[in-house]
C-alpha cells in the first residue's frame, strides 16, 4: 500500500455521495507498500479502504479482483468485500484513477511472525487454492510470471549494478538458467501470488483474514507456496528458518498434500519467486516518483533469498537446510 495520487477533500466527498456509507468521519492515507494508493476511510457505517488503481495493476483486470473476493468469500475465506456503488457498481473513478472501496477486515500483520504462524499461513493459502477452483467467471494470466521476467530485467539492467557490483550479470544468468528448467503442467488455478506478511491479519496468535488479492492470478499453486516461504520463512539476517518452512509446508499439507512433482519442483518455483520479487524491488528502487509517499523495498534481501533455493533440492530438503 502506497499513496501516489493524493484525493482532496472536494474529490472525495463527490466521490461518495455515489455510496450509502454516510459521512466522512476521517480520510488518512497508507504509506506502507509500493503498488496503489491507499487511505484509510471512516464514515458513520464504518471502516474501509478506497483503493486508486496504480503502475502494475491494470483496469482490464479489476472485474476479475472484485469477482474473486467476492467467490473467495462465499466459499468461508475471510478477506475485504467490495463496496458496491448505489448503481451496482463495484469499480468507479476518482482523481482520473479507477477506484474502489472494500470493507476493512479486523487484525494486524506480523513483523516477527512465528512458527506457528506460518503454519496457519500454509493452511489459509491452500484453503484459498481450494476455494478458487471453481472461479471460472474471469481467467487471468499470471503477468509477473517467468514469461515477464525479462522485460524487467531490461529495465533494471542499466543501473543495476548501482545496487550491488555484479547484479547485472547474476540476474541476467539466473534468469537464463530458470528458463531452461522452468517446470510446467503442474497442479494450478487461481493463486494469491503476493502473500506477504503484510497481507495477512492476526488477532492474537490466530489468523484473521487474507488482503490485498490485486496480483492474484492464475498459475501454478506450488509456486503460490514458494512465494510464502520467501515471505515469511527468512530471518532479518537472511538465514532460513527451517521450523517456519517445515510449518509452512505441513500446514499447507492438511488440506492440499504436494503431488510428487511439485515436491520436487517446489525449489525451483521458490528461486523463481525469488528472483521476480527482486526484479520488482529493484525497478521500484530505481524508479521511485519524486514526492511520492512511498518506502521502496530493498531488491537485495531477495537476491539472498534467491542463493538459498539455488542449493535446495526438492520440498523435504527444507527440513534439512538452514
């Protein structure tokens, strides 16, 4: 969550008078995140979020956002409901961006999660793999995948090497290398594809509830696991935290158990995973907008990341490698 368009009080007021959530108690902008313009809004009826639609998310794809959260929803996973317009519409415009309100979901996230938290990670995201099967009514390409790796390494290959010395080169061949051995055909549907820490809420030690579905897309659910375990299996310092692997995956396991092949493509999908989200960070760390309330991510925490799948074998071998 990020503010890049900021909405004056004017805009706003116009804006909800096409709603049935009363009056605007108080309007504050999210500076967490790097993708849309977030604010917290309070009215008579409530807390939400108004999302402006920004950079990666295109308006071609928000029908298939609203329509999952909301099937997701009918099917018990807990996370934000759209806000339906007095016109029925789910999506609107506001300051020259589309827009959305969704409903605000209780907890917060974890900046030290545990174990046992990843293991309730591992069950709620296979709970939703489970959940999106029978999504049908939109089909959306996964456009972060392999097949949109090189672009960003076009982009981010000029300076690269402004972030640490020889990055041009080690992405450039890694990338090479996981083209070759990419897996396909494995079991998929429609996967979160960005469950960081941050989207994910607790109450206490218990799970709450999953947001920010607007790289949800459809892909393989292995590589679904493999982002999780980038996200939330790492130390601070870098390290794999075995326990919280082995949780991660045993947890995903009470409701989805790995097929053999993806048991041993999972490394791969989870060294892929690992170089996309460095690639995203380091454009992002390169191209931030001048005056924007935004905090870019380190891309270099992911290049470590990405050396520790490089020597992983297959899923078991997380129990074995630190």
């Amino acid at each position: 969550m990020a503010v890049y368009t900021e909405v004056p009080d004017e805009a706003l007021v116009s804006f909800l008078t096409g709603y049935d959530i009363g009056r605007v108690l108080s309007f504050k902008g999210i500076a967490e995140g790097v993708e849309n313009s977030n604010y917290l809004l309070r009215t008579d009826a409530g807390q939400f979020i108004l999302t402006l639609y920004e950079k990666r998310v295109k308006e071609e794809d928000l029908p298939f956002f609203v329509g999952l959260m909301e099937h997701l929803a009918r099917r018990g996973v807990v996370c934000p409901q759209p806000v339906r317009a007095k016109s029925g519409e789910a999506l609107g415009r506001l300051c020259g961006r589309a827009a959305a309100i969704v409903t605000f979901l209780d907890g917060v996230w974890l900046r030290r999660p545990q174990a046992i938290h990843c293991g309730q990670v591992g069950e709620a995201l296979a709970r939703m793999h489970e959940a999106g099967a029978d999504f049908t009514a939109f089909r959306r390409p996964n456009a972060l995948g392999i097949d949109g790796w090189p672009p960003l390494v076009a982009a981010a290959e000029a300076r690269a090497d402004e972030v640490a010395p020889g990055l041009r080169n080690e992405m450039t061949a890694e990338l090479a290398k996981l083209q070759a051995i990419w897996p396909t055909g494995l079991p998929g549907g429609v996967i979160h594809a960005d469950l960081f820490t941050d989207n994910v809420f607790f109450l206490g030690d218990v799970l709450t509830g999953l947001i920010d579905f607007y790289f949800a897309c459809n892909d393989s659910f292995a590589y679904d696991l493999g982002v999780c375990l980038n996200a939330w299996c790492f130390e601070p310092d870098g390290a794999f935290n075995v326990s919280k692997g082995m949780a991660m995956i045993r947890g995903y396991e009470k409701h989805r158990p790995l097929t053999p092949v993806e048991v041993e493509a999972l490394p791969i999908l989870a060294r892929g995973s690992a170089l996309r989200f460095m690639l995203t960070r380091l454009v992002d760390w390169l191209n931030v907008p001048p005056g924007a309330k935004v905090t870019p991510k380190n891309p270099l925490e992911y290049l470590t990341k990405m050396r520790f799948h490089q020597r992983v074998v297959s899923a078991r071998d997380y129990g074995r490698l630190a």
